[in-house]
C-alpha cells in the first residue's frame, strides 16, 4: 500500500470516518540534475552562511524567522507551529456541496486519492460517496497539508473519492487584466465553417495512455549519447509565423486533411413562400362567372 500523506477524519455533519489522503501525482520519475564543481566533477553542497559575519550555521542553530521590518525579524520555532492544531489538522468536514460545473478550473490545484483508512471506516465513507454521487455533486471542504489550511473539492471516484485542493482567491489572477484588449472579431461563416470541419476530423477520444513527454525522452537520449561519449542533438523545429491569410491556410489544412474545402456547402435556410396580396387572394376565391344560357 502508498504511504499516506495525511490521515484524519472525514466529517459530514455527524457522521465521521477514518480517512487517509494519497498523492494522485508524482515527479520522482523525472530526470533530475546535481549542480557539479566543472574542474573537479565534485558534487557540490549547499552551506547556510550568516549574512552579516559570513559563518557557516549549524542546522541545530536555524529557525524560522518573519520580518516585521527592515532587518527586524520574529523568531518562529516549529513547536510554535505545530501547536497551532486548528479543527482541520486531523479533520475534513464537507462544509458545503456544490455543482461540479460551477467549480471553475483555474482554482484547482493538486490532486489526492481519498480512501477509508480501515475497515470499520468504509461503510460511513460509502454513504457519504455515493449519496455525493446521486445527487451529482462535489464536497468542500478543509484540511491542513504541510502546515497550511487549504480548502477541498471531494468527488466520488470509483470505490473512493478524489481530493483536489483549491486555491485561494488571492492566489488566481483574474483574466479580465489579459483578455481585456482582445477587440471582437466577427468571423466570416465560411472560414468557421472550415474551422469546424477540420476540428472534427482530428476529435477522437482522451487517452492519456498515449501521452509522451517529447522533451525528457531528447534528454534522456542526450544522457545516454553523453554516457556513451557520442554527440546528440535535435533538430530545431521552424518557429511558425503569423498567418497573413488565414482563408487560403484553412483551405490548405482541410486538403492536409483529406478534404476538398469546396465541398464544404452551408445548409440553405428553407425558402418561405411569399404570402399572397389580399387582393390577388380574394380574386382567387371569387367564383366564376356563368356562360349565359342561349
């Protein structure tokens, strides 16, 4: 079984079940660099020195410190922080649930297998799981990883839950400072329609299966080459420019893509047929006028 990042309880009003959180994500299979002394090969280390006499500090003399103004700081030591036990250091109670939908993506952070932590756990954390899952809703919540409170988007996964933490407010830049001078373009309806054709023939399905980190499989080749005493490189790719007509390089991607841009006909609306004139209408009704009799 993982090692758990955290273990606590799940609360949902008064119901409460042992939980443990799992990291969902991981980088330790990323190449990862040493920093080297370039004459000798040698590893080299960091050295806490004290800014002001240049000595080197003993990890037994470092603490935490805030500064409260220019070169005044409070001393914080780790027992002061780890007395700070507020409700959801070993506790995540939904506060509230919410439509999946409305939970916008920019303020999803990192991701967490939520999993009953023993036996006797697993029937509350079923009812709180798929009582979620029927109502077609998220929880939030709050727990404390690493010392600071974040906030918790629970959704029923398969047999467990996804924990996803949330960031706060202060920490998303609104888009209205980037978006704000991009002008209204109004399209012509035969280049979206092109536009349209060419993003169905490339929809398939997501399949992270076929992800590939292009870059660390050149640096892992690299490595080798180097390991090996060869030289490696990749070929640089042209930069693309700015489309200057952007009607004829739809066409030609459509080509690309099997299909002739011509082909392409906007369905014709249904033609109405023109009402009659109340007068032509009322000479239609009028009957005939009978043949005198001889």
């Amino acid at each position: 079984m993982p090692r758990s990042s955290w273990k606590g309880y799940l609360k949902l009003s008064l119901v409460s079940c042992a939980v443990a959180l799992y990291n969902a994500s991981s980088s330790s299979e990323r190449v990862s660099f040493n920093t080297l002394n370039r004459k000798t090969g040698n590893r080299l280390k960091q050295n806490m020195v004290d800014s002001v006499s240049g000595e080197p500090v003993d990890t037994a003399d470092r603490v935490k410190g805030y500064q409260v103004a220019k070169g005044q700081y409070v001393m914080v030591e780790d027992t002061d922080l780890e007395a700070l036990k507020i409700e959801s250091t070993r506790m995540i109670e939904i506060e509230t649930f919410v439509p999946q939908a409305e939970v916008d993506q920019i303020y999803l952070d990192s991701p967490y297998y939520l999993a009953p932590d023993d036996k006797v756990a697993e029937e509350a954390f079923a009812v709180i799981r798929d009582a979620m899952s029927r109502k077609k809703v998220v929880g939030i919540g709050r727990v404390v990883l690493n010392r600071r409170e974040r906030m918790l988007m629970l959704e029923p996964r398969h047999n467990g839950m996804l924990a996803t933490t949330l960031r706060y407010p202060y920490e998303v830049r609104q888009d209205a400072e980037y978006f704000a001078d991009i002008s209204e373009v109004k399209l012509p309806a035969e280049m979206l329609d092109i536009a349209q054709e060419i993003i169905g023939r490339k929809s398939g399905h997501f399949e992270p299966d076929k992800f590939a980190d292009r870059y660390e499989e050149a640096v892992v080749s690299m490595l080798r080459a180097k390991q090996a005493g060869q030289t490696f490189a990749v070929p640089e790719a042209a930069a693309p420019a700015n489309v200057v007509n952007i009607m004829d390089a739809l066409r030609r991607s459509l080509e690309a893509e099997g299909t002739d841009a011509g082909a392409i006909r906007r369905p014709r609306a249904p033609s109405k047929k023109p009402a009659e004139a109340p007068a032509a209408a009322a000479e239609t009704r009028k009957p005939k006028a009978r043949k005198a009799a001889r």
